[in-house]
C-alpha cells in the first residue's frame, strides 16, 4: 500500500457506535479487529491497534496491558500526548495502543463538544504528517460517547461485524439508522461493510440472517463470510491471534480473506485500493461496530448533541 497516505485504519464499534447502544456481544468485534491487524503483518506491514474500549481486551489479548491511564490512550484525551509515543510491540508485529479503565471517565471529564470528538482525527492527521504509512485497526467502544464518535469522525470506512443470529441483524438496522443521523450531520456518507460472523451454513437461521441482511444492506455487505470455528473461539484465552494458534484453519482463512476483499492490492501495495465501488486514497479507518441503538429520531438528538 504504498500509493495510500494513511494506509487500513480498523475499529471496532458494536463498528469503525452511536446514540444509547448497548454492545450485542459476541459480534467478533474484537476478534475482527486483532486477526485483520494480524492478517496485514502476515504481509509485510506494520499496523498499529488502538484500543478504544475501557474493557482493553484488545491489548490483553495481544499481550500488551497498560499500568495507568497515561501509558493509554486515554492520555491523547489527558494531554494529548501524540500516537507514536503510545505504540507498544507485541510478540507478534502489531503495535498496540492499549486502552485502560480510566478511558471510561471521557465522556464526564471532557464533554460533548466538537474538540472532544475530533482528538482522534487531529491526532492521525499528525501522525500522516510524520510521513509514516501506516495502517491502523481501532477497537471502538461499544457504548455511543466521545469515543464511539472520535472513532466515527476519523475514519473513511466502517465495519459491523454481525454475528448469524436475529437479534444481531435486528440492531444492525438500528445501527443504520443511526448512521443516516450521523451524517446529517457530518454532511458525508459514512462508508460502511457489514461483516457476518460466526456463520454456519447447516444452520437455517444463519442462511436466513445472511438473506436478511443482504436485503436490508445490499452491496455493503462482505463477501466474505466469518464462519463459526473453534480455533477462532479459543484464540483470545491463549493471548494468540488466529493465525498464530491456528494458521491453517478455516479461521485464518477467512480472516486473510476479509483482508484482500476490504483491501484487495493490500498484500501486493501498488496500488489505490477500491472499497465498494468507492476510490479509496486514504483508507483511514474501518471501525468495526457492534451495538444497537434507539429510534431515528432519538440518534438524530444524540448526533446533534456531541456536535454542540
């Protein structure tokens, strides 16, 4: 990805979220932003994971954990400490940003205003700055806020993982909703690809969920599908991405093959990639979301309010 400024930027929300969510567990938000880190250091490139959730299991899992809030990410909310002072290696290539309990105080200490919301934009553009390609995977908060926005407003691109089963593509639909909110009132489209997880196609209900879902998101869903695999489910308990505890899984293949469909010239970096039809120059951000919100009405209320 050499043509691309600021190359893969992940997070994951649910998820690149908003008005009054409550994360529906199990989606693979965090599964999806560790393994497509991962699947980029399978090639050559050097991502950086930002975890954005005060639960920090993006950095437990990747071996990396922060002792206080200012070795966080909460210390660009603190003090606005820049990126590359907060990149932690881990055994296996990905440079881990972690997060820490103390990113759940955000919201009450630093408000809604505009400023608060844009740190994570004005701190990436930054670091473009310092003419570094790199590629970033966000793991977002699940709980709409000053970080599920900050994420929001960074990227170019989102992804919302969607496990196979009802009440997953139920809130996937309140989700949407409160994305067309959103842009109101950022005056953009906000690119996005439904990711379907833990996919079985023996089961009725999750070729059902794949239907329904194509039906109500069309082109934006993934091609690829994340199928249910023991390897992935024990992945997270050893500290191993995917392809370290299982590399020739159907697991690992699906990862590497969410990876070229999102980014197909990413492992080859010669060209500009196309997301969805759309010309990508910049490929920012894809936060992964995994969350349900109100009504409309209520996302445009919430939206407006953090713009304030």
């Amino acid at each position: 990805m050499d043509s691309i400024r600021n190359p893969f930027k992940t997070g994951v929300l649910w998820p690149n979220g908003q008005s009054g969510f409550n994360q529906k567990g199990g989606v693979g938000k965090t599964t999806t932003s560790l393994n497509l880190a991962a699947a980029l250091v399978r090639y050559g490139h050097k991502p950086v994971g930002i975890d954005l959730d005060p639960q920090a299991q993006f950095g437990f899992i990747a071996g990396i954990t922060a002792r206080s809030g200012d070795d966080s990410i909460f210390s660009l909310f603190q003090r606005n400490r820049p990126l590359r002072e907060m990149i932690q290696k881990s055994s296996n290539g990905i440079g881990i940003i972690p997060s820490h309990i103390e990113l759940s105080k955000v919201d009450a200490l630093y408000g809604k205003g505009y400023n608060a919301i844009n740190k994570l934009n004005i701190s990436l553009q930054a670091e473009e700055t310092q003419g570094e390609n790199r590629h970033w995977i966000i793991d977002c908060c699940p709980l709409v806020g000053v970080l599920s926005l900050n994420a929001i407003f960074a990227c170019d691109g989102l992804i919302v993982p969607m496990s196979a089963d009802y009440l997953s593509i139920k809130g996937d639909i309140q989700i949407q909703k409160t994305l067309q909110a959103l842009e109101r009132v950022l005056k953009r489209r906000v690119n996005r690809r439904y990711l379907i997880t833990r996919f079985d196609s023996r089961r009725r209900m999750a070729r059902d969920v794949l239907l329904k879902a194509e039906a109500a998101f069309g082109a934006d869903v993934c091609r690829t599908l994340i199928s249910e695999n023991v390897c992935l489910a024990e992945s997270p308990s050893l500290n191993k991405t995917i392809f370290e505890h299982a590399p020739n899984s159907r697991g690992a293949r699906d990862y590497e093959s969410l990876l070229n469909e999102l980014i197909p010239d990413c492992p080859l970096g010669h060209k500009t990639p196309v997301l969805n039809g759309f010309l990508m120059e910049s490929i920012r951000d894809f936060p992964y979301f995994s969350m349900r919100c109100c009504s409309n009405e209520q996302s445009g209320l919430i939206a407006d309010g953090f713009i304030r």
